[in-house]
C-alpha cells in the first residue's frame, strides 16, 4: 500500500472515532436532559397532586363543619322542643306530686 492509502484510511478512521465520539457524547447529552425534563414532570405532577388533594381537602373540611352546624342547630331545635314539653307537664306533675302529698 502506498503511503497516501494508508493516509486516507488513518484519516477516515479518525474521522469515525471523532463521530462515534460525537455521537455517545450526544447520546448522553440527549439522555440527561430526558432526565431533567422527566424529574421536571414528576416534580409538577406532584405539586399538582398536592394542590388537588388540597383543595379536596378543603372541600371536605367545609363540607363537615355545614353538617356539624346543622346538626348542632337540630340538637338546638330538639332540646328547646323538650324544654317546652317538659314545661307544660311542669304545672301536671306539681299538681300530681301536691296531691299525693296532701292526699296521704
């Protein structure tokens, strides 16, 4: 082989060795922004998890506290409808309780 063939051929290889040294370099490259911008995903997808169970949260804390002041204002009801029942048996029993009383 003449000198000038095993020129070319030395240089053609060193052009290959540099390309496949591009390429893994881009091929990392590639891969460690795939990487960032799937951590940059996840990371968005979770503050978006945490804001919706957050404001489900919130839902259910306001829902429960409507259900309590409603039953609150229902036991209120019932209590002052048992005050007044027992008011008017009052003047019944007092009769009853005087006539046993005096009666013996």
């Amino acid at each position: 082989m003449s000198l000038e063939a095993i020129t070319k051929i030395r240089s053609v290889e060193e052009d290959m060795d540099q390309a496949r040294a591009d390429a893994k370099a881009q091929a990392q490259k590639l891969a460690a922004e795939v990487e960032r911008e799937g951590r940059a995903l996840l990371r968005q997808g979770k503050e978006q998890a945490a804001k919706a169970a957050a404001a489900e949260m919130k839902k259910a804390e306001e829902a429960a506290a409507k259900r309590r002041e409603e039953i609150l204002a229902e036991a209120e009801r019932d209590c002052e409808a048992l005050k007044k029942e027992a008011g008017s048996r009052m003047g019944k029993a007092a009769q009853a309780i005087l006539g046993r009383v005096v009666g013996n």
